[in-house]
C-alpha cells in the first residue's frame, strides 16, 4: 500500500517491511543509501499535482525505480 508522504513509517509496497521515516532534514536520503526506493505513487489522482503518496521498496525487492 502507497505510503503518504507524511507518515512517520515507510513501508515496501511488495512485502510490508517497515522503516521508521528518517528524522533529520535529508528527508529520505539515508534510506536510499540503506537501499529503499521511492516514487510518486503513478495511480494517485491527479497527477499535475506533486504526488502525495509515494511506493517503496525495500532493499530485499526489486526496486520500484
Ligand atoms: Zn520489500
């Protein structure tokens, strides 16, 4: 399930892992470096708006980008 780009907890969209949301002001940067990758959820209506739901992936799964 999408995770909404405030929620204090990421989770894989493929299998449900969880990540806390990193606190600082490199927003989710360090989870990249962990492997998580994020995207603009692409069934968020509508779409000329920045998203507000993003897809993850954990670094078990294939990336989403
Ligand atoms: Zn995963």
């Amino acid at each position: 399930m999408p995770t909404h780009y405030k929620d204090p907890v990421i989770a894989c969209d493929r299998r449900g892992a969880t990540v806390d949301r990193p606190p600082g002001r490199e927003g989710t940067r360090p989870l990249h470096e962990l492997g998580w990758r994020g995207r603009g959820n692409p069934h968020e209506r509508p779409l000329r708006f920045a998203p507000h739901t993003f897809v993850w992936s954990c670094p078990g799964c294939p990336p989403v980008i």
